[in-house]
C-alpha cells in the first residue's frame, strides 16, 4: 500500500504539468527499484554472490522476479493509470 502511496505523490509532483507526465515518472521509478532488487536477488542465487557473474541482461530473467516484486510494481503503475484517467474524464 505504501508503494501505491508513494507512486501517486510522484506523480502529484508533475499534476500541475501532466498527470500522464507523473505516471510515467511513477511507473519508471517503480520498474527501476523493482529492477535493481532482482538483480541483488538473482546474483545471490543463481551467480555465485558476485556480480561479474551475471550478464547485463540478469535483472530481466523472470527467475530473478518473484510475486512480490512483480506486485510492487504493478499495484503503483496501475493506481497512477487509473488517476490519470480519473483526471483525464474528470477534466
């Protein structure tokens, strides 16, 4: 819940340009944090614990996803789609 919370401020922070613009923002910064822990996720697993290991590519094998991750990511891109719409029927 904290997530969706969080993506929303994000995107309240561009409203007075584009509720699309903060989306966007919202929904890459989400992607990119999601991104990041798989990757920690996967070079534990799967790479020997080091990084040099993995190829460029690690972070994006669905192995290095679980539902969490993909949920914490989701659940904010889906919440700020949907107030952007709100606004855009709204306006």
């Amino acid at each position: 819940m904290n997530h969706v919370l969080v993506a929303v401020a994000i995107q309240l922070l561009f409203a007075p340009f584009s509720w699309w613009l903060g989306a966007v923002f919202a929904i890459g910064y989400y992607l990119g944090r999601e991104t990041a822990q798989a990757e920690y996720r996967v070079i534990q697993e799967v790479y020997g614990g080091k990084r040099a290991n993995m190829p460029w590519w690690g972070g994006f094998q669905r192995r290095a996803w679980n539902t969490k991750s993909i949920l914490d990511w989701a659940l904010p891109s889906i919440a700020v789609i949907i107030v952007a719409l709100l606004a855009l029927v709204l306006k």
